[in-house]
C-alpha cells in the first residue's frame, strides 16, 4: 500500500470512527499495515489528524479551482 492509499484508509476512519475513538495502534491493525508504517507518516495521532485534515482540505480547494477555471463560482 503507498502512501497516498494509506493516508485514503486512514482519512476514512478518521470519518467514520473520529479522533478520540481511534489508537495508532488500532489505526494500523484496521489497515492491515505496521505500527512503524503508521508513525513514518507522522509522529502521534494528533501529527497523523493534521496531516488529514491538510490533505482533505487540499483537495477540497482543488476541486473549487477546477470548478472556477471551468466558468463556475465558490
């Protein structure tokens, strides 16, 4: 799994369960994936919802980009 695939799974448990239900731990055994390969994308939970909130919000501005440079509005 890259990251970009990663950060995709972990974004939807964020969504689904929220911030407090969740561990690191947990995060990774519902992923399939490595405690360490967890904290190589961040330093704590609270690193990790940062980094998830910021690409969310991204993506977000990207599509409201999209949207303006095809004529439309905000």
């Amino acid at each position: 799994m890259d990251d970009s695939e990663l950060l995709d799974g972990i974004e939807a448990l964020f969504l689904a369960h929220g911030f407090r239900a969740l561990t690191m731990a947990q995060i990774a055994q519902k992923l399939s994936c490595s405690y360490r390969r967890i904290y190589q994308l961040a330093d704590n939970k609270s690193a990790l919802f940062s980094l998830i909130v910021s690409r969310f919000l991204a993506k977000i501005l990207h599509e409201a980009e999209a949207g303006v440079a095809k004529g439309g509005s905000i």
